[in-house]
C-alpha cells in the first residue's frame, strides 16, 4: 500500500520575522536583506521604442505607491494581495534610479527596415535582437545599471513573423484559433527571441528584464495590476542582487539540498526532451541542471525517468551542490 506524506509549507525568514507567504512577509517584515548589504536603490538601463518607454516608465513610477489587490469571491482572501509600493518606506524599502543618459531608444525606422529587407525568421530575430543588444552594450560599458529593462511593444510579435504576407488574418484557419496553435505559435516565436537576446546579452554582464509594454495596461487576460507588480519588482530586486527572503535553517549544523524536477518539450514540441533539476540552498542560491532524455507512454500522458536516470539525476545533483557549498566556504 502506498503511504502519503503530507509535507507543511515551510515559513520565510524575513528582515524581523517569518511569514509562510513571500509577499506578506516582504510587505510587513521587510526583506531577509533589510540588515545587510543590498539594494537600497535599483538603478535601471532602459531600452526600446519610444512610446513603449514612455508607458513602461509612466508605469513604474505608479508602481512607488500602494496598488489595490484584486476583487474576488475566491474563498482565499490573501491571494490577490494588496501592493505595498516600491519605495523606501515600505515593503522592498528600495526605490528606482535613472536619468535620461540610462534611456536608449530604439527608432521605428529601425524596426521598419529589417521587416522590409529581411523574410528570414531566423535572421529577422537575430536583427531585432541586435537593436536591443548595442544599446545594452552600451550601458553596460557607460552607465553600469543594476538591471537593464528590454521593453518590446505590445505588436511586438509582427516583427518576428517570417513574412507579413504569411501572417494576414485570411491565412489563419479558425481551427489554429479553436485548438490554440496559432497563439502557441506566437509565443514560441518570442521565446526563441528572449532566449537568443539573453544568451548574447550574458557576455556583457548585466541582469536583463524583458517585459512587454501592456504591463502599464493589462487585459482582462493578464494578471491583477497588484500582482503584476509584485512579480515585477520582486524580480528586479533579486536581480540586483537583493535577497527578498531566505528558507530558515532549522539546524545550523547541517545544511539542507532543495531540489526541483520539472521537464520541457523540445522546440519542435515532438518529444520530452529532459529532466531538470532546480538545485539550491536556504538562500536560493543555486544552479539548473539537466538530466537525460525521457521516453514518453503513449497511453501515459504524464512524464516519468526511469530509476537509473532518477539515481543518476540525483546523484549528479548532489555533486553540484557539494561544489556550491565547496565554493561559498560552507
């Protein structure tokens, strides 16, 4: 007979106490970082086109005061929490920095000219990525900013297409809108944008936060504006090197290995392509492996390794973190 554990969710350590739930903690116990070095001030490098800097940046000065969390029946009433602002008093107590010299706008005509010249999709991602990527140069070399925010317009997937002409309203059956195909086309193809445009980006050292214009607007599709916000800004502060919350350490004579597996469709979606495993410690300090190629059950839509490849996974995952905590004197 099987035997089912059930396992409590743990609490948060926070600046001055503990709290199971990360944005209440952070909004009344500040972060686990209030008494350390850490981001007291976020300096951000912008970049895109002019009206979608303008929006995001009217957004985020919005953002410095309190949003209401959304209405809902849900009998969960923490769920949609209220957004405690990003400012210096409350919540994150860190605020936003920038000047005009960290605003790299990218022309329309820019924009324009690599969808005229180029059908390509593969070359036409790469052009689009390299507008984003001189002007991320740039401010890693000049400016130094803590995050570099990529700002793409809410059309932005017409500029990724591989021909206008391939893409009018006639070509797409209403049987790609009904099963979903044709909106998991377009996210596909942005993704292998983000993913190209990060991959080049790492040479110059400076986190990145890609977001798209609506984020000022959202739809009734799209999360509550507290929410939104509360993702946004907690990322950025972790990506400026804040710490917003820590796993407690209930024995310190020991240190515990947090492992998360998950696993992911190849590109072309035809096979389940690997494990992963999230591998870090109390302080979420971590890093991504990838296990081996898994076998998909025709009758079993649910991906399962086998024991070796779980060994093996695990094995090696360890390994890791052994070396993290070689590496951080642990």
């Amino acid at each position: 007979m099987k035997r089912v554990r059930y396992i409590e969710e743990p609490s948060l350590q926070f600046g001055t106490d503990q709290h199971i739930c990360p944005k209440a903690g952070i909004y009344s116990y500040s972060p686990y970082d209030i008494d350390y070095v850490r981001p007291e001030k976020v300096t951000i490098g912008i970049i895109g086109r002019s009206d979608s800097i303008d929006q995001t940046l009217k957004w985020i000065d919005d953002c410095k005061s309190h949003i209401d969390g959304k209405q809902s029946k849900n009998p969960l009433p923490n769920l949609f929490l209220n957004f405690c602002g990003f400012n210096r008093n409350v919540g994150f107590k860190s605020e936003i920095a920038y000047d005009e010299s960290y605003i790299r706008k990218i022309n329309n005509s820019e924009f324009d000219r690599i969808i005229k010249d180029t059908n390509d999709l593969g070359k036409r991602i790469k052009e689009i990525a390299e507008l984003y990527l001189t002007e991320i140069k740039f401010l890693s070399k000049n400016k130094k900013p803590d995050v570099i925010l990529c700002v793409l317009s809410e059309n932005f997937i017409t500029y990724i297409q591989e021909s206008q002409e391939e893409h009018e309203d006639d070509d797409i059956s209403p049987s790609q809108f009904e099963n979903g195909s044709y909106n998991k086309e377009i996210i596909d193809k942005e993704q292998n944008f983000r993913r190209y445009l990060k991959a080049k980006a790492m040479q110059y050292n400076v986190p990145l936060q890609l977001l798209r214009d609506r984020i000022s607007s959202p739809t009734s599709d799209m999360q509550d504006p507290a929410t939104i916000a509360w993702n946004f800004f907690t990322a950025l502060y972790y990506k400026a090197s804040g710490t917003p919350w820590a796993l407690i350490r209930r024995d310190y004579s020991e240190t515990t290995c947090f492992a998360g597996v998950s696993f992911f469709k190849s590109r072309d979606r035809k096979s389940t392509q690997t494990s992963i495993a999230q591998i870090f410690n109390e302080l979420g300090n971590g890093v991504i492996l990838r296990g081996e190629e898994i076998q998909m059950q025709k009758n079993d839509l649910v991906p399962h390794m086998d024991e070796k490849q779980a060994f093996d996974l695990i094995s090696m995952s360890l390994r890791e973190y052994l070396h993290i905590l070689a590496q951080s004197g642990q």
